[in-house]
C-alpha cells in the first residue's frame, strides 16, 4: 500500500473543485456563467478558492465543470498565478458523487490525498489544522463542519411570553457540511459513478467509523442564493475595511 500524508506527515498538495451544477436558484447571476464564476464581492468565487489553496501550499487543482464550461475555461486560462490547473468537463451531469470521483481521475498523484471543495463555498480557515484533525482522526474523510445560519429571524420570548427582542438569521447550535473535504486516495473508489456521495458514501464511512470532521472556527459562507451573494459580498468588504 502506498503510503499517504497521514502516515508520512508531507503535505497535501492536490485539489479538487465542484463547478459543473446550473445553479438555478442563483439566476440571473448563473445565467451566462457557472456558479464558480459569479462574483462576490467583486471577484469571482473560484478565484477565492484558488488562492486560498495556494497559501496552504496546493500545487495542483482539477476543476469538474460542465455548465458553461467555456466560460470558466476562459478565465482559468487567463491566469498567471496559482496552482497549475486541469480542466475536466462532463459530458453529463454525474452528481456530486460522481464529480468528485471523475475529477480526481485527473489528479497528478492518484495515490495520494487530496482536498475537495465545492464550486460555491466562501472560506479561508487555516488547511493545515484540517489536516492535522485528519490525520489524528485516522480515517478515509475528514469534513469540515460550519455552525447553521438560519435564513428565518430569531424571536426572543422570556418565561412570561413577553417578547424581548429578534435576530436576524442568526448562527444555531448545530453543525453542517461545509462542503470542503479532506480525502484519502483509498476513498474515490468508493465514490458513485453517478449520484450523491451525501446519500451513499459518506453514511457509509460513519457507519464504519471512517469519518471525522474539523470544526471551522472563523469565516464560512455557502452561495447558494442571489441572497448569498449580496451578504457575503457584504461580508468580504466589511472584513475588507477593518484590515486595511
């Protein structure tokens, strides 16, 4: 068996990313553009990611599109800075499972682990203490987890049925898959040809205790929703501000 970084302690310097989905609820922005392409904050989602990787030291991106892939084929290939890129289109739509397993089929070291983000996440927490959670937890998968935002506004209600006050969209007790994931190479084999790896894969691995998660502490967002895009925009700029 081919030794990983879990055994070995070198670094995870491959990567893949999720941007084939249509994105439908974030229409018009995915109209002309897949979801990886919409802007935030002025910027377009993969680019955040692609220079998040690069500071945690990822030689190597694999990027599975399939939804206006010539789109995101042009912007990648403008690049001149950050990890070396494989583009790899669908032919058809495979799920997310299936993305993840046809995607690391591109991968320089298929025998080596490797992180995995989906197309429409918005975070920046340090890779190498997910790492390090991976390879103490000694499984085939780690997932980082984010606290739930609620959509809904919060009432605040004391023991006299008195209301005190709302939140808005408030952050809950409760953890969600964050869509950035940790892998080792022992995994894609177990990934669906074709379908969700949420459904199949992953409950799977839990039942055979095989997955562990990393709790991120710090700046997560998923875009989903045109929502999304206006308030993590508006998160961006504020964190922005208070650096400069």
């Amino acid at each position: 068996m081919t030794a990983s970084s879990s055994s070995t302690g070198s670094p995870v310097t491959q990567a893949l990313i999720l941007a084939g989905g249509q994105a439908t609820r974030l229409r018009p922005y995915t109209d002309t553009r897949p979801k990886a392409m919409v802007e935030v904050a002025g910027r377009p989602i993969i680019d955040y990611q692609l220079e998040w990787l690069a500071s945690h030291g990822v030689e190597h991106v694999v990027v599975s599109c399939g939804y206006k892939a010539e789109v995101l084929r042009e912007h990648l290939q403008e690049r001149t800075e950050g990890p070396e890129i494989t583009l790899r289109v669908e032919d058809e739509p495979l799920g997310r499972g299936g993305a993840l397993r046809y995607a690391a089929e591109g991968l320089r070291d298929t025998d080596a682990p490797y992180f995995a983000l989906n197309g429409d996440v918005l975070t920046w927490f340090p890779l190498d203490e997910l790492t390090a959670r991976h390879r103490n937890g000694g499984g085939l998968a780690t997932l980082a987890l984010a606290r739930f935002r609620t959509t809904w506004g919060i009432v605040d209600v004391d023991d006299q049925d008195r209301i005190e006050g709302f939140t808005q969209s408030p952050l809950l007790p409760v953890w969600i898959n964050a869509g950035v994931y940790l892998f080792e190479a022992g995994i894609t084999p177990l990934l669906p040809v074709k379908g969700d790896h949420e459904s199949s894969t992953f409950p799977e691995l839990a039942e055979a205790g095989r997955l562990t998660a990393y709790r991120i502490d710090g700046f997560w967002r998923g875009v989903d929703t045109a929502k999304d895009v206006k308030e993590a925009g508006s998160e961006i700029e504020a964190m922005r501000e208070n650096a400069a």
